[in-house]
C-alpha cells in the first residue's frame, strides 16, 4: 500500500507528488492524463518568475520534476470509484482498468475541464482567439474588440476585467435576463465600453484559418442571425470539476467542487483534495500548486500522527 496516493497529474497533483515524496514515503500518483489542463494552454506569462512559458512546456517540466523522485507514475489510468478506509485503515482508489489501488491517505486533484459551446469552429480556434480563463488570457486581447459567452457570475465578472484591458466587449447571454449579482450587473452597466445581448445563442465562430475574426448568434425571439467582428471570445458557460465518480463517497458543494478546508481536508478521514477539482476559490497554476503542497503536508502530518505502521 502507499503512504500517500495522489488521484490526478495536473498542477495540483505533481506538487503533492513532490511534497509527499520528499519526505521520504510511499507515494503515487494515478492520472488520466498527466500534465492535465495545462496541456491544453499555449501562453502561460503569469506563472511567477517565469516570464512566458508554453503549456506542453510546463507539462513536461512537472513530470520531470516527479520522476526526480521515487514516485509510482500511474499514468492513463482513470479512477472510478473511492472506498473510504475500513478496519485496516486503507483508503481504496479503483481504476477503470479493474485494478485498485491502497493507500493511508489520498490525495485528490483531478481538476476541472471548462464548459464548451459545442458550436462549429470553437476547438478549430481554441487558443487562437477562443479563451475560457480571463487572469490567463485577457491581456493577450489589450486593444482589441472581444464577447464574452455567459452572463452568469463568471461571465460579468470577466467582462468587468476585460473592459479594462480591451477596446470593446460584448456579452451574450443565452437567457432574457443576465443571471449574475445584481452589483456586478450595475457595475457592468456603468462602463461604456461594454454591450450586453440577451436571447443570444452563439451558432458558430468565425475565423480567417489563423485566428478568430468573428461569431455568428441567434436572436432567439427574433430568429434572425447576426454576426459580431472581434478578435476574442471568452466563453463562461460554467467550470466542471472531474469528480462525478466521487459522488456518495466523499462530500461535494452544490457545484460538484469537493469541499475542503484551509488544510486541504475533506469530510473523509485520511482524504485530502487540492486544485480545480476542490471549493478553492480561483482556478490557476500557482493556486493549484499550492494547494496540491498543502494537502501533502497535510497527509503526511495525518500519517505521523495515526498508528498504523
Ligand atoms: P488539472 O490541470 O485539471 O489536472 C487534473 C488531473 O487529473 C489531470 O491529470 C487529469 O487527467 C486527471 N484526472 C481527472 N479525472 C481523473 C480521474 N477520474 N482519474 C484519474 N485522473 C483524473 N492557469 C494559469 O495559472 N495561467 C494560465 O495561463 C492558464 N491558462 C489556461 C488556459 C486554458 C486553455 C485552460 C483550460 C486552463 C488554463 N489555466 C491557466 C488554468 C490551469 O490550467 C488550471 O487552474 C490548473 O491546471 C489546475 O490544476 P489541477 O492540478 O487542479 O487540475
């Protein structure tokens, strides 16, 4: 059995992988996809102290620094079920593969993955214009004309950061009515270099091969089409964390964000969760990694402190 499990290869998962392995314990790490969101993120400018890096960059970066160490990689390997220790004091991790896997503590750090519009040309352009993380990607867009998909908290929030940073913003909502804080919409109202549209459905994004150029929505009471030129689009349709298969074992918010407190603790004994897949309030490299450290201190001094050899 291991020490320490780390269920996920991300930010968050490397950083317990390297904090657990340092301190001389047994530690793995089971990951679908080791590197994780980060894979998919081309420029990275505010990953502290280092100026401009590439997402596959970073990616690599991680693993090497955990194989550095003793660290079982288990990667591709999906979880689909955790058991919460019995009398022999072992956390269960089963995999998709049929195996499982036993540890003392566990560490969960599966992330999250951003709601897509599912519309022609969103993944075509995906970096190429099309974002889903305004603090990482707003001041690639400084000047130009951007929408934001989404009037919810998320989307009004990143439309208020935008407007300071681009020339132009356009938010379209899918509903008759924004559905964020009354204050953030009075807020959004006050700045004259936004436009809100409502009934909007976005049909397709539009783009030269290179980068976006445009969108096309809908006019959902109207049915007309209409297309909106811009460089940028930020869609904000909702952030999913990947804990579907830890429903009824561990508990969740009404967001599906495992909750935890500032010690990375769940409602679990011995389970410890860290990054996008947890109630952490932002979502970002340097938050993950943090968080992924404090959930491995946190496992090792739940180790030092239980007797079980
Ligand atoms: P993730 O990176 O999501 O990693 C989760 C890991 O868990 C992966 O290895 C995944 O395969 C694995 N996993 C999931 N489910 C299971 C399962 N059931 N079993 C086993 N393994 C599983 N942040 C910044 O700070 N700066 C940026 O510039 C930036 N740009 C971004 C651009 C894009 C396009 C995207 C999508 C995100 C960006 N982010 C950026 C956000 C950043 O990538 C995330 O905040 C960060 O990766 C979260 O780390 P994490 O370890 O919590 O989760």
């Amino acid at each position: 059995a291991f020490d320490v499990l780390v269920v996920g290869g991300g930010p968050a998962g490397a950083a317990a992988a390297i904090y657990a392995a340092r301190k001389g314990i047994r530690t793995g790490v089971a990951a679908e996809r080791f590197g994780g969101q980060v894979l998919d993120t081309m420029a990275i400018e505010n990953f502290i102290s280092v100026q401009h890096t590439e997402g596959p960059k970073l990616a690599s970066a991680l693993e090497a620094h955990v194989r550095e160490y003793e660290v079982d990689i288990m990667n591709l390997q999906r979880a689909t079920k955790l058991v919460p220790a019995g009398a022999d004091g072992l956390v269960e991790v089963q995999l998709e593969n049929g195996a499982s896997l036993k540890s003392k503590t566990v560490i969960l750090s599966t992330g999250a993955r951003w709601r897509q519009m599912n519309v022609p040309g969103e993944n075509e352009y995906r970096n190429k214009g099309v974002a889903y993380c305004p603090h990482c990607d707003g001041p690639l867009f400084k000047g130009k004309r951007v929408a934001v998909v989404g009037g919810g908290n998320s989307g009004i929030e990143a439309a208020i950061d935008l407007a300071g940073i681009v020339s132009h913003v356009t938010v379209l909502e899918f509903d008759s009515k924004l559905r964020a804080d009354q204050v953030l919409q009075a807020k959004l109202n006050s700045l004259p270099n936004v436009k809100v549209v409502l009934n909007a459905q976005t049909t397709e994004v539009l783009g030269d091969g290179q980068r976006v150029t445009g969108l096309v929505y809908t006019d959902r009471v109207g049915g007309d089409s209409h297309r909106v030129e811009l460089e940028g689009i930020f869609v904000q349709i909702g952030l999913l964390p990947n804990t579907e298969w830890l429903r009824g074992s561990v508990e969740l918010s009404g967001r599906g964000e495992i909750i935890i407190d500032d010690r990375g603790q769940t409602n679990v004994p011995g389970v410890f969760a860290a990054g996008d897949c947890t109630t952490v309030p932002y979502k970002q490299i340097i938050i993950a990694m943090g968080a992924g450290s404090t959930a491995a201190l946190s496992a090792f001094d739940h180790l030092i402190r239980s007797s079980a050899p």
